[in-house]
C-alpha cells in the first residue's frame, strides 16, 4: 500500500506544470563589469541582443551592470531577490574579487536566481574565474571541449555539435563547442548532454533559498544567422526553458511594448525606447532636437525606467528612457553624451539647465 501511494505522489509530483509567470515581477541583470567578452545589447553576431528580447517580451526586463558586483547586488532590496536573475558571462583574464564573490553566495543564498554561461578550455581563464562562484554552490565547469572533432570542418553545419534535453524534451540543440560539467550538490539536474560524448553541458542546482544553471556553451546564444545561435535548432525554446526552471513559472504570456515614434506632437502622449544602442541615440539625438517652448514646458518628465510597478501622474507629454539599474557613468557613450546634456545623479536628476525638464528615478517598464 505505502509504495502505490509513492508511486501515485511521485506521478503527481511530475505531472505538476508551473503556474504562469506575471509579466514584469522579475529582472534580468547581466553583468558586464568584467571585460565581458560578448555584450547583452550588442546587436551583432556574436552579441546576446536577441535573447535580451526575448526577455522583453515576456515581460522580464533585462539590463547591463557595469558596477562592481557587490555594489550592484547591494542595491537591490533582500527581500526582492527571489524576482532578480543574475547572468554571468566569459570574461577576459578578470576575476571577482572576494566581496563580489561573497555577494554572489549571498544574492543566491537568500533567494536570488544565478545564470552562468561558459566557454569550453577554459577560454581567457573563464571557467576558472567563474568556478570561484559555481563550485562551491554545486557545480563545476571543466577546462575541457565536449563535441564531436571539428578540426576538419568543410561549413558553417560542420561547427555545430547536437545536444538533447530529457528535462525539457528537446533533441536538436546546437552548440559549437561546450565545456563539460560536473554537478557535486545533492540537488543538481541534468539539463543538456552533448550527443557525441554524452557529457553533460547544462545542469542547475539549488543553493540556499535559491537557485543556479550553468551552461557550458556561449555561442548557442548568440544573435548569429539562424545555422549558430539562439535560432538554430532548439536553442530559443532552450533559453526558455532555462528561464522557466529557474523561476519555476511558466512564460505563458508576451506583452506589448510602445512603439517608437519619430518627433515629439500633439498626438503622442510619450515617446517610448528600448534599452539598446539604437533606441539610447535616437533618445539623445530627438532630445537635441526639442525647441524652446518644449524646454520650458512643466508637463514634461523625463522618466528612468528601472523597474515594474510604479505609478506615474497624467502628464501631458512623457519621455521614457528605458536604461534599468545604471547610473549616469562618463564611461559610456550615451552616459558621456547625457552628462554633457546636463544630466546629473542627484535624488532627482535636474535636465537641461533651469528647464523644467526631469528625469524622475521611476519604477516602472
């Protein structure tokens, strides 16, 4: 009888689906403080641009981090861990220092969610780098390549090695060389083995209150042209189900965003960006671009956009700058370009000399 009753509880408990996610309760920070080989908004080849819109419309907002760790972790509230994904990348020859380190456990301890993409033969000391923080919470990326010989590649096909997923039902994710992991915690997963060598190159584990996945291979997330990359194979419903085991909900659900539009009018009750390098220009450049009379006009904000679930008044008119969690650093070219405009990091950012003009640290998307 006890073991028809485990049989029956087990089937439940696998049969069990997650509940949908509510849009715009979680963010994604990437951390880019580190000479990060591959950037979140870069929108090239190799960039992660399209993965970070995946994000977006699934309402999960996703910034850069160009602080040092701990003061990025430091700044958001304990108690909303449990809605932020940390996401740590290759980075060349730059270690977290120990109070990054710290942080890290901390973050994850007390609830956070950690992402880490790796790179196989340990490329520019990453896996070591990165095995300072994932070792000790339960996996370790190894300083070796699991994937078919490739030396002796004639095309593009010939670089991509398949991997299959028995958690998330997948048999045709590409990747073009992963490191193998090694899972040491009671409570890793297997989440991707490599087809020619069955090694596995994705697993998560619990840490604490909270949760981490590793994942052996960068470039099968790369924008790329649909043969590599985050549209190759199975690799897009991959990252979800990524996102969908760390947060063990369901992205059910897409949302709409504001369309951009070119000039400021009667007509338009806001001008909306995205948080990338084109929709930053067009920010700065339609800003240049304001006459007199809408310099000195009360019924404009400026809004930084950093996350879900504020109000803002009825406004005649809103300009919403979409840059979540960074300051106004010089060492960036939007940055640079707005600090010469006039913004500064006061509670409330003054704009554009004795306008009327704000940028108001806003929380919303």
């Amino acid at each position: 009888m006890k073991r028809i009753l485990f049989i029956l509880l087990f089937i439940i408990s696998c049969s069990q689906k997650y509940t949908d996610y509510t849009p715009f309760t979680v963010q994604l920070i990437y951390d880019q403080s580190h000479n990060n080989v591959w950037g979140l908004w870069d929108h090239g080849y190799c960039g992660y641009s399209h993965i970070a819109g995946v994000l977006k419309q699934h309402g999960i907002p996703a910034s850069v981090n160009l602080k040092k760790l701990d003061e990025c972790i430091s700044s958001l509230p304990s108690m909303e861990y449990s809605n932020a994904i940390l996401m740590l990348s290759v980075a060349k020859y730059q270690r977290f220092d120990d109070r990054e380190i710290d942080a890290i456990f901390n973050f994850v301890n007390a609830g956070g969610l950690l992402f880490v993409i790796a790179e196989h033969d340990n490329m520019y000391n990453s896996a070591t780098f990165l095995n300072a923080v994932t070792h000790k919470m339960g996996i370790t990326i190894n300083s070796d390549a699991a994937g078919k010989d490739n030396d002796a590649f004639q095309s593009l096909d010939d670089l991509n090695n398949r991997a299959y997923s028995k958690k998330f039902k997948l048999k045709n994710v590409l990747h073009m060389l992963s490191a193998s992991l090694s899972g040491t915690a009671d409570s890793f997963e297997v989440l991707l083995r490599d087809d020619e060598t069955d090694n596995i190159i994705a697993g998560g584990c619990r840490y604490g209150k909270g949760k981490m996945i590793v994942v052996g291979d960068s470039e099968m997330f790369w924008n790329g042209d649909g043969k590599v990359g985050i549209h190759a194979g199975d690799n897009s419903a991959f990252f979800k189900h990524c996102i969908e085991w760390l947060l063990e909900k369901h992205l059910a659900h897409t949302v709409q965003h504001a369309a951009t539009v070119s000039c400021f009018d009667a007509e338009n009750s806001y001008i909306a960006i995205d948080n990338s390098p084109s929709g930053v220009e067009y920010f700065i450049n339609a800003l240049t671009k304001l006459n007199p009379s809408l310099l000195h006009d009360d019924s404009i904000n400026i809004i930084v956009i950093p996350r879900p679930n504020c109000i803002i008044n009825n406004t005649k008119r809103n300009i919403i700058f979409i840059e979540p969690y960074q300051k106004l650093v010089p060492s960036t070219v939007w940055g640079k370009r707005l600090i010469a405009l006039g913004a500064v990091n006061t509670k409330v950012h003054s704009f554009l000399g004795d306008s009327n003009c704000e940028i108001l640290p806003c929380l919303i998307t």
